[in-house]
C-alpha cells in the first residue's frame, strides 16, 4: 500500500475501521463482521466471519466460484474506499478525496480486481466511481459523521469491539 494511503497514527487507524464498519451496513453485509481489534495489524483489524473467505466445494462451478471472488471483491472494494473516506472526510474534514489518493486507490482496486477476478480497468473503475460516489454522500452526512466520530473513539477506548457492540452504536444510521 503506498504512503498516502497508509495510517497516519491510531486515531486514523480507528476512523478507517469505523468507515468499514459503516459500509458494511450501507451494503447490507454486517453479518459478515465479528469484531474489529484496533491493536491488529491494518490488514487484519477487521475481523471478518469465516463465511466471508471461505470458498465453494470443488464441485461448484467456475461461473459459481468466479461470482463469490466477484461479490467479495466488491465489498471489500467498497469497505477499502469507506475506509480511506471516512479518515478523509471525516477525521480530516475534506470534502472529498484529493487527486493523489484517489489515483493511488483507483490503482490499487485494479490491480485487486484484476488479479481476483480478472476484472478490466474499466470494469474496476465503474465498481470504483459507485462506491466513491456512495461513501462521498456518506461521510458528508453530518449524523454519519458524528456516529464515526463516536465509533471510533468507542475502538479507541475499548480497543476491540464485537459486532452486536458495533451495530448498536451504528443503530441510528438504519433512520438515516
């Protein structure tokens, strides 16, 4: 991951998971969340269901496999632009994301999706502008905004969260 997209301190750190958090409820795919533990490494702090990677049988077919790769592409597409979305906007009150993290994003969601699925640029880059354009409504939201600022500070003070714990501290955004 390059520099700009990386954590600047705990307080970002916090601010990224709690904008994944957020998308998997803007997404209808909270049952996939067990916990988030700030402590864990970037790529690990987001404690997902064993569901989430867990393949088909061998029997399945190719067109079966390839739709799951697909669909947990998207989400985690999404949770990734969340993330950075919410630190952005969010934590650092931008109005949206500047020219270098959107580019370094854009390219790190192709190479993904292409190395997952097999998705074109293009294919990636409308997947992309979607969930940009979703998560840039979101976090501009100012009650969106206040429940990441409480959420985070919850992972900040608590260090590891459950989902039930989780989702009830996001329960106002299904008013929203």
């Amino acid at each position: 991951m390059s520099s700009s997209l990386k954590y600047i301190d705990e307080n970002d750190k916090a601010y990224g998971l709690a904008g994944m958090a957020i998308s998997l409820l803007a997404w209808d795919a909270e049952e996939w969340l067990e916990s988030i533990n700030i402590d864990a490494p970037a790529d690990a702090a987001m404690q997902m269901s064993a569901d989430f990677y867990l393949t088909l049988a061998p029997k399945v077919s190719a067109k079966a496999l390839w739709e799951q790769a697909s669909k947990r592409f998207q989400l985690t597409a999404a949770m990734t632009v969340a993330n950075v979305a919410c630190r952005q906007m969010t934590l650092h009150h931008h109005a949206s994301l500047s020219g270098e993290i959107d580019s370094e994003l854009r390219s790190l969601l192709a190479d993904e999706g292409a190395e997952l699925c097999g998705y074109e640029s293009d294919e990636v880059s409308r997947l992309y502008g979607r969930a940009l354009a979703y998560c840039s409504r979101l976090f501009n939201h100012s009650g969106v905004c206040r429940l990441a600022d409480q959420l985070a500070a919850r992972i900040l003070d608590a260090r590891t969260l459950d989902a039930p714990e989780i989702f009830t501290i996001l329960a106002p955004l299904n008013r929203m």
